[in-house]
C-alpha cells in the first residue's frame, strides 16, 4: 500500500504543477490583455487628440482662405459649387458610348495634362 500512495502523491504532485502552471499562464494573458487594453485606450485618446487637432487647423485655413477671398474681392465657393464644377468640366467621367468616345477623352485629357 505504501507504494500506491507513493504513486498518488507523484501524481497529485503533477497535478499540482499543472494546475499551477495554468494558473500562472491565466495570470500572464490576464496581464496581456490588460495592457493591450491600456494601450488601445492611449491611442484612442490620442486619435481624439489628432482628430481635434485637425478639425481646428481645418477651421482655421478655412477663415484665412476667407480672408483672402474677401481682401482679393473674390466669391464665396462652397464645396456644393466645387464639386458641380469639377464633374461638368470633365466629360471624361461619364459612361463610354457605342464607339468609346468618351475612354477616348479620358485618354486625352490624361495626355494633354502630362504635356502641361
């Protein structure tokens, strides 16, 4: 018998090391994930920060961009306007006809743009 309590203490023994073993690997990824954590929260913050940042350097170019249309006497575009301009002056958007002209165009324009 005394050999059959040997043998349940080696093999308590082992548990015993494995459980421990898992509890300290638990503990490790636990500390992983809390760094992990942290770390995503500093750059969620500094994404704010940069987001913030630059919704006030946009602000600003926007009032001396203004400035300068006023002290030049020019209008007042919105980016409505810009957009309504920038798709009528290129017909090179819209859909190739039978022969493909307008690929034809696109092509063109691209060749003339280059050459200026």
């Amino acid at each position: 018998m005394a050999v059959m309590q040997e043998k349940s203490g080696t093999g308590s023994s082992t548990l015993d090391e494995l459980k421990a073993a898992y509890q300290a690997q638990l503990a490790h990824l636990a500390a992983e994930r809390d760094e992990a954590r942290r770390q995503a929260r500093r750059a969620k913050a500094e994404a704010d920060v940069a987001r913030a940042n630059l919704a006030s350097l946009q602000a600003r170019v926007e009032r001396l961009l203004g400035t300068v249309r006023s002290e030049l006497g020019l209008p007042v575009a919105t980016d409505a306007d810009l957009t309504q301009k920038r798709t009528a002056a290129d017909p090179a958007d819209k859909p190739a006809d039978r022969n493909g002209e307008a690929a034809n165009r696109k092509d063109a324009a691209r060749t003339v743009g280059k050459a200026a």
